[in-house]
C-alpha cells in the first residue's frame, strides 16, 4: 500500500507545469544586494537576537513530543534556555530553564517526562510544572522571599498547527494570527500536521552563520551541482513558483517524475491535480527561522538558530510522518522507511549541504569578500533577506 497522501489544493499547480514544460521559474522583480558582513557582524547578530528572536514566534517543537502530561523538551534559544513542559489540563508552557534562586540550569535533561516536579540540581529548590515554586531547602534559615513571585519565568507560547510556537523573550506578546497571517494560517491548517508524529529528530552544531544554512534550504539554484549524484536524479534545478504573503512563503518544485509523467501523456490530454500533486515538493519558508519540506507522504522541518557568536549556529532537523495507524503499515516496515529515509536525508543533507555552507563562512568571513547578490530566480532567499532585514530595521508591518 503506498502512503497516504496528502490532501493539498495549491492554485499555482498549472504553473508550476507551464514553468517545467518551458524550463523556466518565477521570479522576483528584482535582485538584492547582500553585504556579507550580516554573517560575521556581532553587532548585526545582536540586532537579529533583539528584532528578530526577542519579537517574533518561532517553531519550538512538534506537538508529539510533548506526548503526556509532565513530558518536557529543553532548548536553547538565542536569547535563553527554555524548557517546555506539557501540563495537566493538556496545555504547554515555555519557561525560561534557571532557577530563581542562584540561577543553576533547572532541567538538564534534552527531553523526559517529570510526573510531579522540576527540581534544580544545585540546592534542590523545587518547581511545580507550571513553573511556581514548590519549596525552598532549608527556609528557616534561608529566610523568608515571596514565594508567588519567585517562580520560573514564563515565555510566550501557544500550540497549533501540531507545532508548539514561542518567543524567545518574556516581555513579548505571541499573536500568532498576525504573525502567520490568514493565507500561512490556513495552508497550515489544511495540512492537518497534529495527526502526523515526530519519527526522527537531530541537531547539529555548525560553524556557519544561521542565515549561511537557512539559504541552503531555501535554495532551488545548486541542487544539479551540490546534490549531482543524489536530489538532483529526483528535483529540477531552477524551476520554483513562489508565492509571497508578506513575511512567510510557499514555493513549488517539480519532481523528475513529473517531467517523465508529461513527456508520456498523449496529445491533447492534460494532467489531473492529484496526479501532478504526487510529483512535487511544496516547501514553506516560515519567518524567521525554518523551511517546511511538505512532501506526499511526510513532512521534513529544518530549524536554524543562531549561536554564541555569528560563525556558529543549530540546526534542527525534524521527520514528520503518519501515525503507525494512519499509516496502515505494520512497525517493521514504519520504522525501517522512516529509518531510511532518515539516512537519505543525512546524505544528502549533513554530508552535501553541511560542508558548502561551512566553507561559505569561511570565504564571507574574508574582511575582503565583496557585496554579493541574489538573483530573481532565488524567490524563497529574496524573501527571507528582505524580512529578515525589515525586522532588523525595526518594521512592524
Ligand atoms: S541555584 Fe537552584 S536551588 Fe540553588
Ligand atoms: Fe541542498
């Protein structure tokens, strides 16, 4: 039986044929000027950390996994250690992981489930899972503090769209409406994430700015030199449509089986949507910081956050499928595709996109690399650079 598939209507769908028929791609109405130094500025980082991180929601996690109540995830976030915890009533919270009292990392763990408590490890202050506090060692003699204001510190979140949503900054309000917008809003909707399960799940710490990896992935212009062996046999280099909502976007490739699918068709037929939907990949620039990968069968995110200093950065790479039971499969063959998809992915991923973005750093971390520039073809990256630079500057709308 093959995977389910997706139920997704995109409108552009006989574009994207015409672009492929032609060989041709949208495109932006102009290209964009990129000084090189937004990958190496300290000063430049520091902004992104404070306009762009400290304001705007970004994907934390998928809904999976944070499966019960009690199962928490840490994470380090730009501007602070954050630990996500499922509560009672089946909501999340996002707090900030330091104890109140000497400031210890509360929960050291990546992940786990803590049915009654979270205690800090240093002098054993304990938290309830909401974040209050629960008990202070020794308070006699410690003295007495209020209690009340004395709990964990919360950060913005919110859950929907099977992803949990934060800010990376307490003072910050989380409007997720606004944020996503009604177009982003609604793909999401329709794509029914909360059903699916995080399968696999890695990070990776790189010697390449945030930006340097996020272009990778937002890029439909080196497939045919970077992936030769690999993504290219299936994709089309250099043929996207793209479609802009303002901060977020969805752009469209065709697969090669496309390409065949039409060469076969007899004169005067046309391809019906399903058949073309199951030969592309929709992917989904989604401010500031991730690409969702939505194929027919799985959905692929890739999260970038910038590091200690602008060289370095985290990658999160998520594989996001159908249940056991939506599947209809049995666990052998669920778990052996997922395996191996997974090793496809860090094949092409970690061992091909990896090092050209490392060696990247390297070159525009030259005091001499000149002003560089992305094309019009290059719509998912014109997009990113000019809202990341309008958040940097400060733009609201
Ligand atoms: S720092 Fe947490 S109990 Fe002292
Ligand atoms: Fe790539």
């Amino acid at each position: 039986m093959n995977p389910p598939v997706l139920q997704t209507r995109p409108p552009d769908l006989r574009r994207l044929v015409d672009h492929l028929q032609r060989r041709s791609t949208d495109q932006v109405p102009e290209q964009l000027a990129v000084d090189p130094s937004i990958y190496r500025d300290p000063e430049f980082a520091a902004a992104e950390r404070e306009r762009v991180f400290g304001r705007v929601p970004v994907i934390a996690c998928h809904t999976t996994e944070l499966p019960e109540f009690g199962s928490f995830i840490t994470m380090r976030l730009p501007n602070n250690e954050a630990v996500i915890v499922r509560q009672e009533d089946g909501s999340v919270r996002a707090m900030v992981n330091s104890c109140r009292h000497r400031g210890s990392m509360v929960e050291t763990a990546e992940r786990g489930t803590c049915p009654r408590r979270l205690q800090c490890p240093y002098h054993g202050w304990s938290y309830n899972l909401d974040g209050s506090l629960r008990s202070a060692t020794h308070e006699v003699s410690f003295g007495e503090f209020d209690h009340i204001a004395t709990g964990l510190v919360q950060l913005p979140v919110e859950e929907r769209h099977g992803y949990v949503w934060v800010v990376d900054n307490p003072q910050a309000t989380l409007d997720l409406d606004a944020w996503l917008g009604p177009e982003m809003n609604a793909i999401l909707g329709s794509y029914g994430i909360e059903k699916y399960v995080c399968a696999h799940k890695g990070s990776f710490d790189e010697p390449a700015n945030w930006k340097v990896m996020q272009d990778a992935f937002l890029d439909g212009y080196h497939i045919q030199f970077v992936h030769r062996e690999t993504a290219a046999k299936m994709t089309y280099t250099n043929i996207l449509t793209l479609d802009d909502y303002g901060r977020h976007t969805r752009f469209m490739s065709p697969r090669k089986k496309l390409g065949k699918l039409l060469e076969d068709l007899p004169e005067g037929s046309e391809l019906s949507e399903e058949q073309i939907r199951r030969y592309i990949n929709i992917s989904h620039g989604l401010l500031p910081n991730a690409t969702m990968l939505f194929l027919p069968d799985h959905i692929q995110l890739l999260s970038f956050y910038p590091g200690a200093d602008p060289g370095h950065c985290r990658m999160e790479i998520r594989l996001i499928v159908p249940s056991l039971e939506d599947s209809g499969w049995d666990e052998q063959r669920w778990q052996e595709t997922w395996d191996r998809n997974w090793q496809i992915n860090m094949d092409i991923l970690r061992d091909e996109d990896f090092p050209i973005a490392r060696n990247t750093q390297r070159a525009v971390s030259s005091t001499g690399a000149g002003p560089l520039l992305i094309g019009r073809n290059e719509v998912a990256n014109y997009v990113f650079h000019r809202e990341i630079r309008r958040l940097v500057d400060g733009e609201n709308a």
